[in-house]
C-alpha cells in the first residue's frame, strides 16, 4: 500500500488518525515519526488527541485492576472510526 507520506507531503488528520497507535508506542522509522511530530504540533486537534490517549495509557497502566469492557469496547470503537475516517476530521486551518 503507497501512502502519500513518503512522497514528501504533509500527512492529513486521517493519515496521523491511522498511525497515531503505532507513533505513541514507538513503532513508526524516524522518517514518519518526525513528520507525525510535525503535524501534532501543527494541529491542534490531532495533538488534542494525541494528548488523550497518551492520559488514557498512562491511566490504564497505572490502574490496579482491569478497565471495564465496555470502556475497552469504547476506546476500540471510536479508533476504528478514526482510522477508517468515519469521525470527520477539520482539516482546515490545522495546517493539514
């Protein structure tokens, strides 16, 4: 799969919405994650979120028992829709 990122343009909301996972764990090459970098402090959205499930780990990791299914089931609901762009993303103005 080419993904536009790697022909040198600015990555989009729904493209950071598709490795914001991957960039908070530390998973993307430094080429991407620099240009994730980027954006989040280009946006205020996405850094919003980004923010978000940064407290959400941080949370989760320090909770003693397990978080609440439907909780899960929440979190794992609302990415999917992020990733498959089912939560409009305003890209205008964001830098984007």
């Amino acid at each position: 799969m080419r993904i536009r990122w790697w022909r040198g343009e600015q990555l989009s909301c729904r493209d950071v919405a598709n490795v914001l996972q991957g960039y908070l764990d530390g998973e993307l090459d430094e080429l991407l994650a620099r240009r994730v970098t980027r954006h989040l402090e280009m946006c205020v959205r996405c850094g919003m979120r980004a923010e978000t499930y940064v407290e959400i780990k941080r949370a989760l990791r320090h909770s003693t028992g397990s978080p609440p299914q439907d909780a899960l089931h929440r979190l794992r609901a609302f990415a999917q829709d992020l990733a498959e762009g089912r939560i409009a993303s305003d890209e205008e103005g964001t830098g984007a």
